[in-house]
C-alpha cells in the first residue's frame, strides 16, 4: 500500500498500516517491499481494508497491490514456505 500525494516520504503513513496489521492479531510480517498476512479470507480482507481506511484517512489516496493464495486446509503457510526454502538450501 501507497500513499499518494503525500510528498516523497511515506513511511509514517505505511506504519500506520502495519499498526493496523499488527492489532490484528493475525500472523503477518513486514519486510522492505510488502506486509504479509496470513488467515480466513474474511479475516484479512478486514484488516486490509482497516489499513487502508488508517492510510486514506491521513494521506487521502491510496494505491494497493494485493496478491492472495488461497489453499484451503493450509497453515502456517507464512514460516513453513521459508523454512522449506531455507532446508533445501543447506542440503
């Protein structure tokens, strides 16, 4: 998520969106270039529609990328993919 129109800097107003993120309580994490989240469809459209509602509230405009993968059953997704690569990578 983005802010525009707000000058050059925006990381003030991206954190308001890991705040909000964050609050969730779902398992998230946020590197240089995105925030992810994981859980219940319905569950994260909440929060990223929340986080958006924090950044337009303050910045006015707002430009999201959204990807999702959607596989039912599955969790943990969020360490378990790493954990995964990073075995592969040591053998």
């Amino acid at each position: 998520m983005t802010p525009i129109g707000v000058g050059e800097s925006v990381g003030d107003l991206v954190a308001e969106a890991v705040r909000v993120v964050r609050a969730s309580g779902l398992p998230n994490r946020t590197d240089a270039m995105f925030t992810t989240i994981e859980g219940e469809w319905d569950e994260c459209m909440a929060v990223v529609k929340q986080a958006v509602e924090a950044v337009g509230a303050k910045g006015g405009r707002v430009s999201l990328s959204l990807k999702a993968d959607i596989r039912p059953g599955v969790t943990d997704g969020l360490t378990s993919k790493v954990a995964y690569i990073e075995k592969v990578l040591s053998e």
